[in-house]
C-alpha cells in the first residue's frame, strides 16, 4: 500500500494549515484552516478546494484556531460528509469559534455592501453561521488520554 502527503496550505505562510493524506483507499485531510492575514493569502480562501470536498473519508483537526479549523464550515457546505475528527475540547472550543467567524464575514459582507466597498454585487461571506453549524454537527469528538 503507498502513502502519501500533499500540503494544500502553510507551505510559503504559517497559516491556512491543510495536509492530505492519502493511501490506496483512504482520503484523510489533517487541518482544514483559514488563510488569515495579508488580502493575497485571505484571497486563497476563495479558490475551490484543491481536492472534491466528497472524496474526503474524514477530517482530523489539531486544535480549534481558525488557521486549523476555519475553512470546515466551506468543506462541509461544499459536499464533504465524513467525520471531523477532535479532541472532545477542541470540539467544544471549535462550537464557539466556527460559528462566531460565520456571523463576523456576514457582518463584513453587510458592512461592505452598505458602503459600496466591493467589487462584487452583492458581497458574499465565504461561509454563514448556518454553514459553521453544519459543520459542527460532522464532529466527532475524542478524549484526550495523557
């Protein structure tokens, strides 16, 4: 059986974290994370995912920062219905976090769209509240053994 690991972010930037590990039978995506900072790694957000969000077994996730969990909420919306695989406390920091930043881009688009500060018409979130809830509901969580 061959391995192998693709790195679809945090290869020229610490944030974005997304690594692919793939066997003969088996997709498993460790870290599904937000580009954060500079508008040329935010703008990466947008681009489709480099994989079929389908084709994922499941998603494992480090911890709850946005840079490892924030594009879940696009993964899931996008067709991705596998488990989403986490400490029982990042689960619960993630039900706290994910849903937060689905109201924060919706506030942001309506900031935009009220000022006319867009190119787009209207401006979208990348991703609602609903669509973090629906992400929420893939997660199963772990407890943590020492």
């Amino acid at each position: 059986m061959s391995t192998t690991l693709r790195f679809l972010g945090a290869t020229d930037t610490v944030t974005g974290s997304r690594y692919l590990v793939e066997t003969d039978t088996t997709r498993i995506l460790v870290d599904c994370g937000l580009f954060q900072g500079y508008k040329q790694l935010r703008e990466r957000n947008w681009r489709p995912f480099p994989v079929d969000p389908a084709s994922l077994d499941a998603v494992v996730v480090s911890h709850a920062h946005l840079d490892h969990t924030g594009y879940l909420p696009a993964l899931v919306r996008d067709g991705f219905r596998g488990r989403v695989h986490a400490t029982t406390a990042t689960a619960e920091l993630s039900g706290l976090v994910l849903p937060d930043s689905g109201r924060l881009l919706e506030e942001q688009a309506e900031f935009r769209d009220r000022h006319h500060t867009s190119r787009h018409s209207p401006p979208l979130p990348l991703y609602t509240e609903q669509d973090a809830l629906a992400a929420l509901e893939r997660f199963a969580p772990h407890p943590l053994r020492p």
